[in-house]
C-alpha cells in the first residue's frame, strides 16, 4: 500500500492544498472544545480516574487526527490520525459505559466488548464498503441503538441521553453519506456537519460516563 498516496474523499476538497477544506478543518477543532468541556466536568467530581482521563486525552486527538488528515489528505493521515484514535476511544470507552453505566462485571464487559470488536472487523472484511468507509459505521451505530433500546427497557438513569446520543449520531451518519451526492448542489458538502454532530455525541456520552463512574 502506498500509504503516502492522495486521497480525496469528501465533497469539500477540490486539490492539494493544506487549506483546500477549511470548513472540514475547523469542525474538528471542535472535539478541543469537547475535550475542554469534560475536563471542567471531570473536575467536578471525587477523583479523576487514569481511565476517564485517557478518554479525554483521546477525544482531543480525534480532533488532531481529524485536523491533520484534512490538511495533508494523506492514506497514512487517513488511517492512523483519523480512523486508528476513533478506534481507540470506542473500545474504551465502550468497556467503561458496560462496567460504570450498565453494571456489568469485569468478565463480562471484557466479553462484550471483544464481541463488538470481531463484529466490526468481520463486517468490514465481508461487506462492500461505500467509497469513504460509512457502511463500516454500521455495526457500532446498530449496537449503540440496541443498547439505548436496553436501556430504556431497564430503566437506566442514562436511557434518555443515549437515546439522544443515538440521534445525533444517526443524523451525523446521515450527513456523511449524503456528502459525496451533493457537490454539485453544494460544493462544501456536508461532511464538516458529520464532524460536528459526531463532537455533540463524543460529549454526550462521555459526559454521561463521567458522571456515572464509579468512583471509590
């Protein structure tokens, strides 16, 4: 793989430039502004555990991430600033939502969380993926809605801004798909509206894993 090769993927991006999707650039400053915003609410509470921390740290790289792949538009820029720090941040952040927010055991969320990771790698390998990736977005976006469904049905004091949440992201989703197809009509496109609906539901859940750590 050429991993220094030019990618152009979203409608706002007409040539090289570091400057060519200013829009796209500056919505992923907005995961700073997040990463800001939950470090004043971990502040807040008892103690700020390793785990809560790293989640912030990480959030603020998904905009760095984000910043730098709409800058160079680069395959390496693509894959390890702003695909690799997203996986990173779910996986975590995943485990720490079934242990604090679902109460499930150790073992148990180790399990679920391997589950949803093999889930998402097989599902990238078999399936046909749209030209920028989306339908790889599937799974987590089908397992996050099952689990705001769970949530409702138990009852968890998090139901409602999961269930928020899961709109925001469906919507986010929605904007990312239609980028490509309105060029035409609207030459930014609207993958810097997937950016910021996609900074709201970073700050969603991970303000509402904050406040429902367990905190010793």
């Amino acid at each position: 793989m050429d991993w220094n090769r030019y990618v152009h993927l979203q409608c706002e991006r007409t040539e090289l430039g570091l400057f060519n999707e200013p829009f796209n650039l500056a919505t992923g400053a907005l995961f700073f502004v997040v990463a800001f915003y939950l470090w004043k609410e971990l502040k807040k509470q008892p103690s700020r555990p390793f785990a809560l921390k790293f989640l912030i740290i990480m959030t603020g790289l998904i905009g760095a991430g984000s910043m730098t792949y709409h800058s160079v538009s680069r395959m390496w820029a693509a894959v390890f600033a702003d695909v690799l720090p997203i996986a990173i941040t779910a996986v975590v952040f995943l485990y720490l939502m079934m242990k604090h927010i679902l109460r499930v055991h150790f073992l148990g969320g180790l399990l679920i969380t391997s589950i949803f990771i093999f889930m998402n790698l097989v599902f990238k390998h078999y399936v046909m993926r749209a030209p920028d990736g989306y339908v790889s977005l599937f799974p987590t976006l089908f397992f996050l809605m099952i689990i705001s469904v769970y949530m409702s049905i138990t009852k968890n004091p998090s139901a409602k801004n999961f269930a928020i949440a899961s709109v925001v992201a469906i919507i986010g989703i929605f904007f990312r798909v239609i980028d490509p197809r309105v060029c035409a009509q609207f030459p930014i496109g609207t993958h810097f509206l997937w950016h910021a609906l996609m900074a709201a539901f970073f700050f969603l859940i991970v303000r509402e894993t904050i406040r429902r750590y367990k905190y010793k």
